[in-house]
C-alpha cells in the first residue's frame, strides 16, 4: 500500500508544480506573444495613437504640433514635452525589428539637433545587448517588446484584448491537461517500481541451522593392547563436492522466487543498471542507464547463472529523457 500511496503524493506533487508554471508563467508569456502579434498587426496611424495616448496618461508628455496640421504621410518620428523638457520619441512598428548600436546612434544624435532632453524608442520587436549599451550613453530610453506590452496593454482595443486573452487561457487549458496526463503516468510508473523494489525486499527467512549431535569420543585402549596392536592409520573421510543451489533446473515455488530476488538484487549492482524488477513469473524489467550494448551482456551474466531463469523474457526499458524504443529479448531459448 506505502508504494501507491508514495506514487499518488508524486503525481499529485508533479502535476500541481506544472499547472502552477503553465497558468501562470507560460500563459503570460503566451498573451505577451498574441499580444504583440496583434499590435504589429495595426494600421500605423492606429498603433501611434495608442503610443501617444500611453505617453500622455503614464508620463505627461503632450504633442507640440497640431495634430490637424500634420501631413498626410505618417512618420515614425515625433517630439513630445513633458513642459520644460522636449523628448524625441522614435516607433519601430513590427516585431521583425532587432535594435542595435545603429539605431540608438541616429536616434540619439537626431534628438540633439532636435533640442530634445532625450530620446524615447518603442518597438515591438527587440533590443540587442549591445543596442542596450548604447542606450545608455545615448540619453535614449528603450522600450521593446517585453517593456511594451504591460505599459499598452490596457490600451488595447475590447475585442483585441478579449481574444488575445482567451487564446492564452485556451492554450494554457491544453497545456495543463497534458501534463496531469503525464503526472498520472509518472504516478503510475512510480509505484510500480517501488512495488518491485519492495517484493524484492521480502526476502524469505532462512531456516535455522539444526544442532550437530556431538559423537562420543572413542573409548581409550588398554596400554597392553596399543602396545601389542599396530597403529592403524585412520580413514580419511572423503569431500563431497560443494553443490550450488542456483543449478536445480527445477526448484520449488519458494526457492524461485528467492531466485529472482537475488537475480534482481545482483542486476541492481552493475554499471548502466538502475534496478530489475519482475513484472510476472516470465517477465524481467530492467531499468537501465547506460548503452543496450554494454548492458545486454552483463544482464545475461547473470541470467545464466539459473537453469531456471534462462529462458525468462527480458524486458529493456528505454534511458530516462532519451527517445528509444523499449525491447524485449532472451539470453537463450527453449
């Protein structure tokens, strides 16, 4: 009972750690993703409403041109104030943009000629490491597309911000039912093998050893008659060969199941071995580590060390996290 209970506390734990990570990791990841997919997708003269619109709530910074009296050509370009202060802000409108060194450079100098305290890039898209270096020399803030979205987020218009969070949460959903059918395998493969470590572990008592009888000693001869008989040199009691238990073909019910628990217990202690655990009566499991080539050996070593076990089935598990096929083979056939 202890290796299911151990089994179903893994599952529980395994599946609660992933629904934890995929709701609320992976699933803001996942809106972030839809989010900026769909800003990219705007209209220009759309998404530099929105940037206009954040920069006047969240910082108070106010168009000096006249919106009315601007071209008809959109430009990505545009000075903001704050009151003393002018701020040049620059958009790269799409997510294939990567901003390096160059961009900020130009940037930075344009906000110059401009008069401006500094410069503000926005793009949905991403900034390089270098490009961040420069930045900072620069006087330029730098808002890709992680820093973007949670500042245009609550801009974004009902039916956009609707869809992208069901398509988040939907993804999620899917996520989360795959891995608790994962953790309810993992359960299931845990305690089988604690259920094999544990048989393996009831091992039978061996009987006590009777009592050896002591033989009463010879009755000593009278010294006339040893005088008189000559000495005649004891038998030497002959050696019978030491038999080894494991060669009886056919054991008792008993005696092979003590077979398979040594067997598996001597299987545990070799290189590339994890553990042996006996699904039935003809059926050996081995969790392995290493190569099938270095192991298939040393597994039948063993094996054939009992007449009656040489004709099991072998069962090779596949190598945890390597994509291999489970194989079945015997060390020698009937």
């Amino acid at each position: 009972m202890l290796p299911w209970i151990l089994a179903l506390l893994s599952a529980l734990l395994t599946c609660s750690l992933a629904v934890v990570y995929l709701w609320w990791i992976k699933r803001r990841q996942k809106e972030m993703q839809l989010g900026l997919q769909a800003l990219a997708g705007m209209h220009w003269r759309e998404f530099s409403v929105l940037i206009k619109r954040m920069l006047r709530e969240q910082r108070g910074l106010r168009e000096l041109n006249d919106p009315s009296e601007e071209s008809r050509e959109p430009s990505s370009d545009f000075l903001l104030s704050d009151g003393p202060n002018q701020w040049l802000v620059s958009c790269k409108h799409g997510l294939a943009y990567r901003i390096g060194t160059a961009a900020v450079n130009e940037l930075g100098a344009a906000a110059r000629l401009a008069g401006a305290k500094g410069g503000v890039l926005l793009t949905e898209g991403r900034m390089e490491r270098d490009g961040l270096s420069a930045a900072e020399k620069q006087a330029v803030e730098v808002l890709d597309g992680p820093r973007l979205w949670p500042l245009l987020q609550p801009y974004l218009p009902g039916d956009i911000e609707a869809r992208v969070r069901s398509s988040a949460r939907h993804e999620a959903q899917r996520r989360i039912a795959i891995a608790a059918l994962g953790s309810v395998t993992l359960g299931l493969l845990v305690g089988l093998g604690l259920q094999g470590l544990h048989v393996e572990d009831a091992a039978p008592v061996a009987a006590a050893p009777e009592m050896a009888t002591p033989s009463p000693a010879p009755a000593a001869k009278p010294a006339h008659v040893a005088a008189v008989l000559p000495a005649v040199p004891a038998p030497v009691a002959a050696v019978a060969p030491a038999t080894d238990a494991r060669n009886n073909p056919d054991p008792d019910a008993t005696t092979l199941e003590r077979f398979q628990s040594d067997l598996a217990r001597a299987l545990a202690g070799k290189p590339g071995i994890a553990s042996g655990v006996w699904l039935t009566r003809q059926t050996l499991a081995i969790n392995r580590t290493g190569e099938l080539e270095a192991v298939w050996p040393q597994v039948c070593e063993e094996v054939l060390r009992y007449p009656s076990l040489r004709n099991v089935r072998i069962q090779l598990n596949a190598r945890p996290g390597v994509n291999e096929p489970v194989r079945w083979r015997q060390c020698a056939t009937y």
